[in-house]
C-alpha cells in the first residue's frame, strides 16, 4: 500500500479514539501529536490555491492552511482573515512583476493596492475638498478615471499612506528611502542620464519628444502625473511622479520624477498632502 493510500486511511479514522495518535512514516508518533509524518526525503504537502480559490473557501475553519500559489507563501486562517505564516495578512494580489537594477530588485509597474499590508483598507478619495483636508493615508485614480487611467498607472497615493506604519507595500517589498533612490544614478551614468535609461520608451504614454527615453534599465517609469493638494490632476503623460519614504521636513517629503522632454533623473520634495504614483524596492 503506498504513501497516499495510508495517509487516507489514517485520516479516515483518525477520530477513533481520543486516545489514539498515528504515525506515517514513524512507528513511535509523539504522543501531542494526533498525527506525526516523518521523512528525510519528502515533504507535507498541502493544498495549493490562487487567491480566488483561496478567497471562494465557504467558511474556512480556523487553523486552515493552504499554500497561496498567487502569493508564493503559506496561509492560515485565523478565524477572521488570512494571514501569511509571518503573522502578516495574506496577499490580495499576485506577486508583482519585478526587475534587477544595479544590485536592487524593483517593481517593474506602479504600485495598486487598495490595503495596508495588514489588510486594512486604504481609502479611496474622490472628492477635491475632502482630498485637500486630509492628514491620513488616501489613494485615487487620475481623474478619478479608473476605466482609462487605472490598468496602465496604477494608483496615486498622498505621503500619509506611504509612511503609514501599517505598510503600504506588499508583503517582502517597501517603500524606497531617498538614499535607495540615490543608489540607482551612478550605475545608470549619473543624474543628467539615467532619467532616460529609466523612462518608458516611445510615445504610446509619454508626450512627444519623450527625450531619449531607451528604458535599457527595465524600470519602465510612466507619466502618471498628480494630484495636488487642492485635489486637482495635472500634467499627465508629460511628468511621473513617485514617492519616497524620506521625510525633508516634518510636512515635506523627498520623490523622484521624470520629465517628456529631458532625461534627467530628478529630485524634489513636496507636502505630504500630494498624490504621486509609487514604486516599491525588493526588501
């Protein structure tokens, strides 16, 4: 009888007796354990899912683990949510797409995510007053537009989302520091260059003339323009825009921005109340 067989087998009448504990793989079982498998050349394994799979799960029992194939990570309900084995909430999302710049691991597209990582939700602020009042974390669409703007941009976040200590950034990544930004411009020529070995080649996003945009860096940054703290959207396919997690002041914030028209890979800071794209760097 092989492996499988017995496993079933043991589980079928697992519930014989309270008493009672089994052994795969072992004779001698610990006595906690009502079921104990051991090997030196095989694995348990358990049940592999996406997250809809994962998510479609009819009243999960607490203490149900499954490993998310989405999420590369084994998750466990708590009886509330899931969570990933290092306490975090579960991933919501599949792993980003990713590129290897200079030593740093970076994602390859702008940040969309509507919860911090510990599944908390971010909200979603529409209206320009309420945005220009704001002093907590907040995410909008570019012009509110998600049907044109969303698949290709992403997100735009204010400051108090990225510096929330409940974690913008997925699961393994963070938001990048205005030193890990710095680390990027003398492997890509320096600052008067790297902005176009960084943009997104062509014209399909980017406004004519897009100067000297290769994107060999594989970064692929976008024009995915602002909004500012009166709420209002500017500069789309001309400037893009991404945060850091530095603060210059206690209200202002170091980002990075890319221009149409030169190739310079800028630097500024600015309040914290603006809407920028994010990028996230590989922890």
């Amino acid at each position: 009888m092989n492996k499988v067989n017995l496993l079933f087998l043991a589980l079928l009448y697992i519930n014989v007796s309270n008493a009672q504990n089994v052994g795969i793989g072992t004779n001698t079982p610990a006595a906690s354990a009502i079921l104990e498998t051991s090997s030196t050349t095989q694995g348990f394994l358990p049940p592999r899912l996406t997250i809809s799979q994962r998510d479609a799960i009819t009243n999960p029992a607490t203490g149900l683990i499954i490993f998310c194939i989405d999420c590369d990570e084994l998750d466990v309900f708590n009886g509330v949510i899931w969570k990933s084995m290092s306490g975090t909430a579960a991933c919501v999302s599949s792993s980003p797409p990713f590129v290897k710049i200079c030593d740093q691991i970076w994602m390859s597209n702008n940040l969309d995510v509507s919860k911090y990582r510990n599944g908390d939700v971010i909200p979603q602020v529409t209206d320009p007053a309420v945005w220009a009042s704001l002093t907590i974390g907040a995410w909008c669409w570019y012009n509110n537009d998600s049907a044109t703007y969303a698949a290709i941009y992403g997100k735009l976040y204010n400051s108090y989302a990225v510096n929330d200590s409940r974690g913008l950034a997925p699961l393994g990544w963070h938001i990048p520091s205005f030193t890990e930004w710095r680390t990027l411009e003398p492997c890509l020529g320096g600052v008067s260059i790297a902005g176009g070995k960084m943009k997104e080649s062509g014209t399909a996003h980017w406004s004519i003339p897009n100067t000297n945009a290769t994107n060999s860096s594989g970064f692929k940054a976008l024009p995915g323009g602002f909004r500012s703290p009166n709420g209002q959207f500017n500069v789309l396919g001309f400037n893009g825009y991404y945060w850091s997690s530095t603060n210059f002041l206690s209200n202002l914030v170091w980002f990075r921005y890319f221009s149409y028209n030169d190739e310079i890979y800028n630097e500024s800071y600015d309040y914290m109340s603006y809407g920028l794209s994010v990028r996230c760097l590989k922890d």
